[in-house]
C-alpha cells in the first residue's frame, strides 16, 4: 500500500477585482476549489495574502479594470508570483463567463496556461510614475489658479 502526498502540488489563484470587493479562487491540480470574497480595505487584503501564503499558492492572477488593482499589487508583491490580466483578453477566451465566477475562470485558465500578465515596471519605476502624475496634477492646478486670477482682474 502506498500513499499519494499532495504536498507539492501546484495552487493557483484567481482574483477578480471590483471597486468595492474582491473575489478570490484558489485551485489546485487535484481540482479542489477554494472560493471567498473580500473587500477592498487594506486589513482585508492581508488576510487575503496570508490566506495565499497559508495556502502555498505558487501563482496569482488578477483582471482588474482602472486603478482598483494597485494596492493588491503593492501587498501581494514579493511574497507570490502575480500576473496582472487585461479583463479584454480573458472574456475572449472561450468557456462561461458570468460575473459569479469570475474569480473561478481566471484561475482555471491560469492553471492551464492561458494567459500572459500585462507589462508591469519595476518598484522604482511605478514610484517615478507616481511622482511624475503628481507633478503634471499641480502644475494644472496653478494653471487653473492662475486663470481664475486673470479672470478676476481682467474679465
């Protein structure tokens, strides 16, 4: 008699974000499937991580559309391999599409090799681009200031 040990066994994830919740699907090789939701607030998205470590979830795929994917990024960084997926390329691929599950598709198509991350820069460079959005927003707001003040003496 022998035994099989799962312990090595390949777990991915399937994250599905939304400005206000975020829906997690951890599945393994063996086709065990682990749904939750989570919110959006930052001691929520480290319980999410934790879980992703407890778990030993190798791989991380997230679709996400606008910003809502940044702060999961920043917690999730460095302690998981992640992806960033144009939601476009994940509704082209064939199978059910439905907003229950979402999160269920992402990590199946992960699991199979399906999809490729979106470029994303290095550390420095996101920090450079933050600063760089900064710096163009208040350059338009003295702009706006300054006509406000021509309009006032002159208008």
């Amino acid at each position: 008699m022998f035994y099989i040990i799962y312990k090595d066994m390949k777990k991915v994830c399937g994250l599905d974000v939304h400005k206000d919740t975020i829906s997690l699907c951890i599945l393994a090789e063996n086709g065990q499937t682990f749904l939750k939701e989570y919110s959006t607030l930052t001691p929520d998205i480290e319980a999410m991580r934790d879980l992703i470590k407890e778990q030993q979830v190798s791989e991380v795929a997230m679709e996400s559309t606008g910003i809502y994917w940044i702060p999961i990024w920043r917690i999730l960084q460095g302690h998981v391999e992640m992806k960033l997926v144009n939601p476009y390329f994940i509704k082209q691929l064939p199978g059910r599409k439905t907003d229950v599950k979402d999160s269920q598709w992402i990590a199946t198509v992960l699991q199979k090799g399906l999809i490729r991350g979106s470029y994303i820069p290095g550390q420095h460079i996101q920090e450079l681009r933050q600063y760089e959005r900064r710096y163009v927003r208040i350059g338009e707001h003295v702009t706006r200031l300054e006509q406000a003040i021509d309009r006032q003496l002159y208008g």
